[in-house]
C-alpha cells in the first residue's frame, strides 16, 4: 500500500457518476445502492475526503455516465443488456431530477465535467484523457459508482494509459454485494493502490482536513 503524498499539481479525483438516480434519495438507483454503500460508509466517507481533496488544492474531475434521450440507441448495431435497461428505466434522463448532478457530491465552480460516456468506460469516447493531460495529471484516485462497472473501467483504462491509479474502497459502491467482491478482487489487475478513506486523508498534502 503507498501512502506517498498526493501532489497537489499532478493529482485528481475523479468521482464517477455523481447523479441524483444514484446518490439521492429517491433517485432511480438509489434503493438498489445503497445497502451496499452503507456496507462501507460510502456517504459519510464522500462527505469527509471530498472536501479534503478540495482544501488540499487538488483538482477535482466529474466522469458522468451519458444522459438518457428518447433518441438512445437507434439503429445502433449492438446494444448491451445494461444500456438497454438503463434506457428502459429512463435512469439519468436528460432534463429531469435523476439525471442532475447530486447537489453535494457533484461539481463546483473549478471542477471539470468531462464528456459522458455511453457504457462504462469514462475514457471511451470522451475528453477525459485530454482534460487529464491539459491539466498536467498523472496521479488518479477515484470514488463514486459502480465499483465494479464504470469505476473499475475507467480506472483500469487510466492504468493503461500510464496512469498511477488510486482506489478509495469505501467510496465506492454496487448494485449488490457480488459486485463489491468483484471490484475488490480485480483490482489488484490494475490498481496501484487500494486505501481507506482515512489512509487517504493522511496522504492528501498537508493542511488538507483530517
């Protein structure tokens, strides 16, 4: 485990899809969530690194997951079961509550919004990669949802890209406690590092919050 500090010009937390469907209540898959979230502490440790990263000076990125539009998919040659339940459900619909960002956990004024992705890869298709580069990045740490869907992809394709990739393990969460295991497992494929909230927090640069 590195606990090395956290450079403030050369580092990034990346939180991965912060929507209302998944991080408020009454969001579309927040039920199904958050059991899994509260396994680890996942709100109350947002709430406690985030403002922490921010104080420390390091830069904070938004990955959004693509907005559902009436339009999704057609005449698309193939779509997976996933894209096609969460057009279904109308999860993260443009326009709508659900597919605002969470008041808390998402962007603020000095974040960067990248590109939506349209599956689970936050660097498919999307600016990320170039935003990250622009703003001289090199370091990852990455919360938010799903642990083992667009956390795992987009952190596993930040390590093919050169990436040092950090992983907070209780700020992240799944659709079912599987889905923890999985992430959990696989990330010592592509992780560099795996920390708590708390290992975390003792490695963001001095007079960050503790």
């Amino acid at each position: 485990m590195s606990t090395s500090i956290y450079e403030q010009s050369t580092t990034a937390l990346l939180i991965v899809d912060p929507y209302n469907d998944f991080m408020s209540e009454g969001g579309k898959l927040y039920d199904i969530t958050k059991p899994q979230a509260d396994s680890v502490g996942f709100y109350e440790n947002m709430r406690k690194l985030i403002p922490a990263v921010r104080d420390a000076g390091i830069q904070v990125f938004i990955v959004p997951h693509h907005r559902t539009r009436p339009t999704d998919f057609v005449n698309w040659a193939a779509i997976n079961p996933t894209q096609q339940e969460t057009k279904r459900k109308e999860c993260f619909e443009d326009g709508a509550w659900g597919g605002q960002f969470h008041e808390e956990f998402g962007p603020k004024p000095g974040d960067v919004v990248a590109l939506e992705h349209w599956a689970q890869n936050g660097f498919a298709n999307t600016d990320l990669d170039a935003q990250l580069k622009q703003h001289g990045v090199k370091k990852l740490i990455f919360v938010g949802f799903i642990a083992n869907s667009c956390v795992e992809a987009t952190a596993r394709m930040g390590m093919e890209l050169g990436y040092h990739v950090t992983l907070i393990k209780d700020a992240t969460g799944a659709f079912n406690p599987e889905g923890m295991v999985a992430a959990r497992v696989d990330a010592k494929l592509f992780a560099h590092s795996e920390l708590t909230t708390q290992e975390l927090l003792a490695a963001l640069p001095i007079g960050a919050k503790k």
